[in-house]
C-alpha cells in the first residue's frame, strides 16, 4: 500500500471542495483511496463559529453532542456515534474562532465520491473523511474516519480459521480507521498543508453502497 500526501495552498471557508481536489490532483487512477481531513470538508460547508467566552464554548459543546461528560481539562462527549472531546470542535488551523465537525460527514463522503469519480472518470473510487484523536491511557493522536463511502467497512474474520485451525468468533477489521490513521500519519497535524492523501493498493473491498452505521 502506497500513501502520499498531497500539498495544498490554503483551503478557504465556503469555496467548492471538488474544484480544490481537482486543482491539486490532476489524475486519480481506479481502485484508490482519497483521505480527506474534516477541517477542509467543514469548511467548505461554512462549518465554523466564533464563540465568546467559556458559556458559549460550553453552549456549543452541548449543541453539537449527543452526551457530553465534564471532565477537569475537557468535555467527554459522543459526536457522530463516536467517543471524542469537545465534540471534535477545534481551533487549530482556523483563521480565527473555531472549527466544528461536518453536520452529515456520510452525506459529504457520499456527494464527494459522486462528483470525483465522474470528475475523474472512474469507477472504482473510496473517500474517507479522516479527524485526529486520542486513545485512553496512551499519548499522542492517531486518526479515525468520520465518515467513509464507495468501500466496505469491515473485513469480517468470524467463522473463518486461524492459522491453528481455530475459528474466529468475534474479530473484524475496522478498514476506514485504519486508511485513516495510516493517511493522517503522512498529512501531520500542524504546518504541513496536507490535507489530501492518495492511498493506492489498499486491500479495500470496493462497494456501491455504503451502510451508514457498519461501525
């Protein structure tokens, strides 16, 4: 599997993210795999806000989570069906105020695909949105997807054997999670300026459908 990260000018808020794509990647071959990070897809969906003070941080917490836990340094919270702090709201790399997670990132990963894979003519074509986050009791930010289309999910090893002979009862493979962390390795978190990342030769199952809630 190959991933390279692709160097971008700066994405501005509201401006169309296929056109972006397009400017910085001029081909896309079938069968490869398109990381995208959540800032620029929330940004092109004018995602943002500008809250003052520690109410409206907290207010907007609370609005963009479907539980959210007050811990000493953050708010625990469940965003999209996934454990994350603060609601995955963020100030990094924003030009000024805050940047949110995408509303619907399956609706986003869904329309990016339609529009790329006839902007490139292909027909075989994932799209994964990626997010930065912690794991407990280990240091350092790995990557999780958000959201993910025209591939499937998981890799299913129940009933099939192990190297023994032993049948597999509970273990599949988390494919998106994993293209995700294995692209933000090579995009970075900070000054980089890479938040595109061409993943080829992926072991994916490429699918025309994609179902909402496989994770």
């Amino acid at each position: 599997m190959k991933v390279t990260a692709v160097r971008t000018r700066i994405f501005k808020e509201g401006e169309n993210l296929v056109a972006f794509v397009r400017e910085h990647i001029p081909r896309l071959k079938e069968r490869t795999v398109l990381a995208v990070t959540s800032k620029i897809v929330a940004l092109s969906e004018r995602r943002t806000a500008r809250p003052a003070g520690k109410a409206a941080d907290e207010a907007l917490i609370r609005s963009e989570s479907t539980a959210v836990v007050p811990t000493k340094h953050v708010f625990l919270t469940i965003q999209g069906g996934m454990l994350t702090a603060n609601a995955g709201i963020d100030a990094s790399n924003a030009v000024e105020g805050v940047i949110l997670l995408p509303k619907y990132p399956s609706r986003s990963a869904a329309r990016l695909l339609r529009s790329l894979k006839r902007a490139y003519r292909v027909k075989r074509l994932g799209i994964v949105i990626t997010d930065s986050r912690t794991m407990p009791l280990r240091a350092g930010v790995t990557a999780v997807a958000i959201a993910y289309a025209g591939m499937k999910g998981l890799r299913d090893y129940r009933r099939k054997r192990d190297i023994f002979g032993r049948r597999f009862r509970y273990t599949q493979v988390n494919i998106p999670d994993s293209l995700a962390t294995a692209s933000a390795l090579t995009m970075g978190e900070g000054a980089e300026r890479q938040p595109l990342a061409i993943v080829e030769d992926a072991p994916v199952a490429f699918a025309s459908r994609t179902r909402k809630n496989e994770l």
